[in-house]
C-alpha cells in the first residue's frame, strides 16, 4: 500500500502546473465561503438583539398616548377593547433604571439604561473582551471599550478610552427614572473595572455589565413595559397596525416604534434564500468542476493501474491532489479575508470619524458544517468517479 | 505461462457484438523473446489487456507459474501487476511532471518488497545501465524519443518483473532508435523473463526467437 508521505508528494508533483485550476477553485470556494457567512454570520451578529427584540415582539410595536385626559383616556381604553389588532393597552408610567459612573475624571453619561422588561438581564455573553478579563465576581464591573460624554454621540473625539481605568473601582448610582423624572431613592456601590469588550458605536454602547445576581440585587423590580419610552401606550400585533392605530387616536397618540421587525425578518430571509441559491450554483459548479478535474485524470490512472497500483491507492493519490488544492485555496481566502477585514476597519476609522467595531462574526457552526459538506462532496465524488478504473485497459491510454 | 481457450466478446448478446479473440491458446516459454504480429483491428491490443491483466476475457484461462490469475481480485491482479508484469508502450506514458528517475521509482511507491531508501538506488543503477545516468533529472519533455521510452523500460524493469510487454515499443522512434530498442529487450529476455511484443514492425522478426501471427482474433505460428 502506497503510503500517505509518497502519495502526498506524487499528489504535489502532479499538481504542479495547475495553478489555473487553483485560481477557479479559489474563486469557487471564496464565493461559497462568503455566501455561508453572510446570512448565518449576520443573523448572529444581529441576533442577540434581534432575537430579544422577537422575543418581546409586541412591545416593538407600539403607539404611544400623550397625557390623555379623562376623555381621552376612555376613548382609548374604548379603542384597546373594540380593535382586534391591539394586543394590549397599558396604562401607567413606565420607569426606567438608569446606572451612572461617579468617580471617572471624564464622566459618562446614562451608563446601561434598562427596564428589566423586554431585556431582564442584558448578558455580556458574545461580548469580546479587548483588555483585562471578562466578570467572575459580583464586585466586578466590565464595560464598553469606549465611552461617550453625551448620549447620541459617535464622533471619536467626544469618547474617551476605559481600558486606562481598568484595576480602578468605580463608584456606580443605580436610580429610578420615571416619567416626571429621577426618583430620589438611589443606590450607591463600588466595582472595581476587570475589563473593556467591543462594541459599536451607539446609544447602547455605552454599555457596563454586572454579574447578573448583582443586577438582580439592585434593580429587584420587573416592570412591564417597552423599551426606551414613557407613558400610556397601545402594544399592536403588527407592525402595520401602527399608522391605522395613530391614525384613529389623532391628536393624542405617537407612533414610538421604529423597528419593522416583519421587514427585518424578511431581509434575513431573502438574504438567506439569495445566499443560499448562489451557494447552490456554486455547489454544482464545485462538482462539475471536480467531476472533469477527476476525468481529466482517467489517462494517469489507467497508468497507475498498469503499474499495479489499486484502486484505493489510486484514490489516495487523487484525493491528496484535490485536498492540497482545496487546502490552498482556503488558505487564500483566509488571507484575503483577513487583510479585507483589516483595510475596512481603518477605512471606517478614518472615514466615519467613529470607533466602529461591529465586524460581522464568522459563524463556526456554519462554516464546520460548510466544510463537511465540502469534504463529503470530494469524498463522494472520488468514490463515484473512480469506480470505473476497474474497467480501464490500455485503450483509455490510447484515447486522445 | 499459459493462455488457454481465451476468447473475448466486445458487446456480448448486442447488435454491435464483436469477437476480438477467438479461442487463443498459448505457450509462452521463459527466457524467450515472443513478438505477436498483426495488422490494426487484428485484436492486438485486447490481447494486450489479457496478457496484462488489464481485462478479463470472456472465457479462457490464463495461468503465470502455476496462479491462475483470473481467480484472483482486482485488488490481488494489482499486487500481481506491480510485482510479475512490466509494461512498455509506444507513446512511453510517462508523467510528464515528473523527473526520468521519479518516473522509474513509480511502481515501487507501491512495492513493499523494495525498501523506501533502495528505490532510488536501485533506479540509479537501471537507468545508467539503460545509458540514462546523466538524464535522470530531466523531465520528459526534456528527453528524446529514445531516451523516453528506455526511461520506460526502466520503470517496467524496477520492480525486476517476470514479465515484460511492449505495445508497439519502436512505433514512435526512427530505425537507429529501434534496433536500440529490440536489442534491449532482447537482451532483457535472456535475464529468463517472458518478454512478449506486440507490433506490425517487420524488422522484429530478425530480434525474435518465436514469431506469432494475429488475424481478426485468431492466433497462430503462419501468417495468413
């Protein structure tokens, strides 16, 4: 039996010479490649906030009802009762907890603003720390690698770098927001700064986490109600239900939501569907290009068989060959992938005038299942493709 | 080395049936220079696959020292190949993207019998007694037509094979080459192997000690 070190390197030899076909696979693979991370990797990087946002749908889609008076109160609680596209009608303030650092030289504002309603705790899991470690202790505090001095910022100037104040405690106000304004009760405690994760550049950024026994301990209460907003409010069952909804209490209704999470879904879909119909061409594309790579090696088989090779040593030989390739051109797309994810990264730097970091995430799951694919593909295809060496005779050699 | 009742049937039972051997039977002797004689489409080739157990016939025995060797699997023919039959062919089929030696080391990637470090070894010392030595290094397409096909005599002999068969070794070469070429395979059937030659070449009647005729399947001692 022809061993593995010999048909490596008669599988290297014969592939000298081929770089053309390493070019086409390349290119082949590239697209595959970046089919299978597009959709799966970007529903991962949405998806914790898609999938919080899913979770609490209705609460997405809201009108909301400005100070009503008495009159105008029935009225809506008229409406709630007699329309069927309104989920629910809630009627008082809804508050918020608000969290903010108070011994940092340059101060952040509004740190990790939550209702503990549609997000009950909001987890650091899938942040990627950059400095220090992630929390282990309940006096342990991490935050975003980037604060602002104000709300709304993104200019890069207005922010100021947290990992300097790592090893640092930091003396944090947990308060109670409503409608009217901050609640006097408040509560005061020290965490000391383990680490900074990346995040992008937006209101949430300003972003610090907690162990989740801790957040619990301080924010006890659970309040039913949207995120981000104030006062009475309708929650509708769809999306489209808003503008009929604003429209039928004009004057004292606002339409709060701005998230169409129908048409995110259906973004994700089609952008799945395209995805995976052009990974579908490429797919067939891979096998007709393997099904002529292993034909155009009928000639050199039969000479392997008139030498006395078998034809699972042939298989090996030709299996090599088409995983040196393979491995080849993963590793150019690797490469390129890599310096393409570097040159967008200074390009926003310098252009967005803005630290944005939200990188789309490659999807491990997705791409070991892509390479398996892959592999049983060449695995079958060899086998498929190689049965007829049984049947070659020196006429296969004669042949043009 | 015995061929018995061999008879092969291209499209067996369909309208495009054709009987490529009829009844072969023969007896190759060891030591011998054997060269098969016959015209295109005579069923040299197909002969070829059988002596070389590339095809099965239809019906018939083959027997090399005592194996009957159609009894035996695809994958024990493949061992039997690479060890008892050495092939030489008229368009040489050597891989192109490798050197003369790394061609004449081929058979023996698969040869347990021969030892990783006396591969090379033992195609250094074939191709220098082929007149190769210094040529070894060169590619195919860096080698004459002469020089390619003792490079693939050489890989024929490496694995010192009992038998050796050429189809139509001269049939690419000029006549100087070709004496070259007979000689060598003459003087190679004295080292007691069969070596059988297929050709329609007149001049290998002067190098042969037995001469055989194929005729639309039919083999026989008498040209038809």
């Amino acid at each position: 039996m022809i061993s593995n070190k010999d048909a490596f390197i008669l599988a290297k030899k014969n592939n000298k010479k081929k770089r053309i076909r390493h070019i086409i696979l390349t290119s082949v693979i590239t697209i595959m490649l970046f089919m299978i991370i597009l959709p799966f990797s970007y529903h991962k990087s949405s998806s914790n906030e898609l999938e919080n946002l899913l979770k609490h749908e209705y609460q997405t889609r809201v009108v909301s009802i400005l100070q009503p008076n008495e009159e105008q109160l029935e009225r809506v609680k008229k409406f709630a009762k007699e329309t069927d596209y309104v989920v629910k009608f809630l009627e008082e303030d809804v508050p918020l907890y608000e969290m903010n650092i108070l011994n940092l030289p340059k101060l952040p504002t509004n740190v990790l603003i939550t209702t503990k309603s549609a997000i009950p705790y909001n987890s650091p899991e899938g942040k990627i720390i950059i400095d220090g470690r992630s929390i282990k202790n309940e006096d342990e505090i991490i935050c975003s690698k980037r604060m602002f001095f104000e709300q709304n910022m993104s200019d890069i100037n207005d922010s100021f770098e947290m990992k300097d104040y790592i090893g640092t405690t930091l003396k944090v106000r947990f308060r109670k927001h409503k409608a009217e304004g901050f609640v006097n009760d408040f509560v005061e405690r020290e965490y000391k700064l383990v680490g900074t994760f990346n995040s992008e550049i937006t209101r949430s950024s300003q972003t610090c986490y907690i162990k989740e026994s801790e957040f619990d301990r301080q924010i006890p209460e659970i309040i039913e109600s949207w995120d981000k907003s104030w006062g009475s409010g309708l929650y509708l069952k769809s999306y489209f239900d808003i503008e009929k909804a604003s429209e039928a209490l004009a004057g004292i209704s606002r339409a709060t939501s701005s998230h169409d999470l129908e048409f995110d879904k259906k973004l994700l879909a089609i952008i799945t569907i395209e995805a995976g119909i052009i990974m579908f061409i490429n797919v067939i594309i891979f096998i007709i290009y393997l099904k002529n790579y292993i034909k155009d090696n009928y000639k050199t088989m039969t000479l392997y068989k008139a030498l006395g090779f078998t034809k699972k040593e042939t298989q090996k030989v030709i299996l090599f060959q088409i995983l040196q390739s393979f491995i080849l051109a993963l590793a150019i797309v690797l490469v390129v992938t890599f310096i393409g994810a570097v040159i967008l990264r200074i390009y926003y730097y310098y252009t967005a005038k803005a630290y944005i970091t939200n990188v789309v995430k490659i999807d491990l799951v997705a791409i070991t299942i892509f390479l398996a694919l892959l592999l049983t593909i060449i695995l079958y295809l060899i086998k498929r493709h190689t049965k007829i060496i049984d049947k070659f005779t020196v006429k296969e050699l004669i042949k043009e | 080395m015995i061929l018995k009742n061999i008879t092969k049937i291209y499209n067996q039972g369909k309208s495009n049936e054709v009987q490529a051997l009829k009844d072969i039977s023969v007896n190759f002797q060891k030591g011998k220079f054997t060269a098969i004689m016959g015209r295109s489409g005579s069923g040299k080739t197909t002969l070829i696959n059988v002596l070389g157990l590339m095809d099965k016939p239809t019906q018939g025995t083959y027997k090399i020292e005592e194996t009957d060797v159609f009894n035996l699997s695809e994958t024990e023919q493949g061992l039997f190949r690479n060890g008892h039959i050495g092939f030489v062919f008229q368009s040489y089929y050597l891989e192109n993207k490798l050197t003369a030696l790394e061609n004449v080391m081929l058979p023996t990637l698969i040869n347990d019998d021969i030892k990783k470090e006396e591969r090379s070894k033992k195609a250094i010392i074939l191709l220098d007694k082929l007149g190769l030595k210094g040529r070894m290094n060169h590619y195919p397409n860096e080698l004459s037509g002469g020089e390619c096909q003792r490079v693939a005599i050489a890989r024929a002999l490496i694995n010192d094979p009992e038998i050796i068969i050429a189809d139509e070794p001269t049939g690419n070469l000029d006549s100087k080459t070709e004496i070259e070429i007979f000689e060598m395979l003459k003087s190679i059937s004295k080292e007691d192997r069969y070596v059988i030659i297929v050709s329609h070449n007149e001049t290998i009647k002067k190098y042969a000690d037995k001469v055989l005729y194929l005729n639309d399947g039919v083999l026989s001692d008498d040209i038809k």
